[in-house]
C-alpha cells in the first residue's frame, strides 16, 4: 500500500505512512469525574500521536499517550482514562488484545475504547467486536467524525459514572447498615464472596459471577426500612414482627430499581429469600422460576447465616452448617447441587 495524505492541525498536507489520521473541528469540552476528561491515545508512530493531542487539546481534553498496547495496558489500569483512542498494527502488543485485556479487566470494563485503524477488512472489524471495543474510525479518520464520537462516547461514560458512583453509595450504606449490629458486621461481604466463588463452581460466565457479587454486597439493602429492634431482638418474632422484617427484598428492589445498571440485580435483591419448594418470599416462586444465580445467592445467605453468631443463637460450626443445609436441601428448601458446590468452595479455602 503506498502513503496516505495526512493533514495536519494547521491544515498543510504532506505524505505519511498507511496508518495515519486527519485533524480538525471543534468540539463542546466533556468533563470527567476529576476534570477535564482525560483521553489515552495509542498509536506506535510518534505523529500520529501528535495529530490527535493536538486536536484534542484546544477542546478542554487532557491528552495521555502510549506507543503500543502494552504501554496502554499499563497506563490504563494503574489510572483509567475517560476514553481511549487505540490504533490496532503495533509492535509488543495490538490493539485487539490490548482492547480484550482492558474490557476484561474490573478497573477499565467500562472506560469506552475506539479502535483508530487502516484495516477495512469484514473480519479486521470482527475481531475487534470480539475484543470488546465500543466504535471504530477508519484511517485516514475524518475530524468532525473524531470529535463527533469523541462527545458521544464522553457523554455515555459520564452517565456510567453517576450510576456506578449511585451504586457505590449503596453498598457504603448496605456495609454501615451490616456494621450496625455486631451480629452482621460483614455479613454482606461475606455472601458477596461465596456467592461470586458459587457462579465459578457452577460455570457462570463472568458478567453473571460479577453480578452475583454485587447483589450480594446490596441483598440486605431493603434492612434499611426496617426496625433495628426487630432485627437485634435476642427471641422470637411475633407473628407482626416478621412480617415487618420480610418486606426488606421488596424495599430493596424499590430503592435498586431506578438505576439502570442495577437491572440485573433486581430479580436477585427481590429473590434471595425465596425457595425450591416455594414457600419463600416475597414472591413464593418455586422450582424452575427460580434462576441457578439466585439459588447461588440464597445458598450463600443461609449458609452465612447459619455459621454467624446471631442475637438469637451461637454460630454453627461449617461441617455442622452443611449438614443441616443438606438435610433442608433433601426437602426440597435449597439445590443440593448448589449446597455440594459450597462445600467444595469452603473446602479450598
């Protein structure tokens, strides 16, 4: 393939090797969390690199660089951009890989990623869906189209932002709320960790595991519309008072459900009391309507449950815990299965 013309911020052409990109246009500044929103270009010819710093720079953003995908790599996990801007050819690493590292990983999964390549190919443009990647821009990339994308994927990160920030302030008050009582200091975390460890003994894929454990960090959150007298009391409930007490899964469902990325969690918040034999709650579901993660969580409650000292009884032993879950799995409360697999879970520390 012979050079490309690539124009320059003031506009002068001149030649260029294939991969190269086009400036241009102004752009409305996006801000971050901290700022100006920080965008990661990634390209392995140094002009190339130059170009786009210097279009994004007037517009407000803070440019970073890298000069391959293991540089990337590392600069992004040890501090997330709000956007990165990847070309794909480089030495070390490529672009494709870098992309499904970074989408893999908990830091960077949802800091957007555009792949800025010459590759036209049908099947150049499936792997890079495979790897994870939220756009492409074709060299030579067109500048109003640059900014354009720039904009819109800076806008989507911000709302991704405040819901992710909306969660993390629920799981601060559902961790106060365990805190509160020296019986379920941990509690949440504790469910959230056996819960997690359950999908991978069971063969969830990640995006289930990952939402096993934030439903389990958020399962109790319906506690805080609950007397803390009722939850503390050292006998049994009245008849009244549990009846209080069941209504946290649909509490917590209520303060869960306007975020949006908590969709995945609800039926698991809702559910986590429910049943094999359908006489759980709220719902009373039974059987089949009752999905494998949220037998896993159940599973994960009762069992933190059982081996935690309460206000009404001392901590069971693990093998005691077991026993008895076993022996309520064999009529019909809880999946068996589920219960063998926590026992192996337990057993490998």
């Amino acid at each position: 393939m012979g050079p490309r013309i690539i124009s320059t911020p003031r506009g002068v052409e001149r030649a260029a090797p294939a991969r190269d990109v086009v400036p241009a246009a102004s752009a409305i500044t996006i801000w971050g969390m901290n700022g100006a929103a920080r965008i990661l270009v990634v390209d392995d010819l140094p002009e190339n690199r130059e170009i786009l710093t210097g279009l994004l720079e007037p517009e407000g953003y803070t440019v970073l660089t890298a000069k391959d995908g293991q540089e990337a790599l590392e600069r992004a996990l040890a501090d997330p951009p709000d956007l990165i801007l990847m070309d794909v050819s480089m030495p070390r690493m490529t672009g494709f890989e870098a992309c499904r590292r970074l989408k893999a990983d908990e830091r960077t999964r949802l800091v957007p990623l555009v792949l800025v390549t010459g590759l036209v190919a049908r099947e150049d443009r499936i792997q890079g869906i495979a790897a994870g990647c939220d756009d492409f821009l074709t060299k030579p990339v067109d500048s109003e189209q640059l900014m354009a994308r720039t904009r819109s994927l800076l806008r989507a990160k911000a709302v991704t932002d405040d819901l992710e920030q909306a969660e993390n302030v629920l799981v601060s008050l559902a961790t106060a709320l365990d805190a509160k009582d020296n019986y379920t200091r941990g509690h949440s975390e504790r469910v959230a960790e056996y819960a997690e460890a359950l999908g991978g003994a069971l063969g969830l894929d990640r995006a289930e595991r990952r939402n096993l454990r934030r439903s389990g960090l958020l399962h109790d959150i319906g506690k805080i519309g609950t007397r803390l007298d009722y939850l503390q009391k050292p006998g049994p409930l009245t008849t009244s008072e549990y009846e209080e007490v069941k209504k946290h899964p649909v509490i917590g469902f209520e303060i869960c459900k306007p975020l949006r990325t908590m969709a995945p969690l609800l039926t698991l918040i809702r559910g986590h009391h429910e049943r094999l034999d359908g006489r759980g709650y709220p719902d009373g579901l039974k059987g089949d309507a009752i999905p494998v993660p949220l037998r896993c969580l159940t599973v994960a409650d009762v069992y933190d449950a059982l081996s935690s000292d309460r206000s009404y009884r001392k901590a069971l032993a693990r093998e005691e815990a077991i026993r008895l879950m076993r022996e309520e799995a064999s009529v019909g409360m809880w999946d068996l299965r589920i219960v063998d697999a926590l026992e192996g879970v337990l057993a490998r520390g």
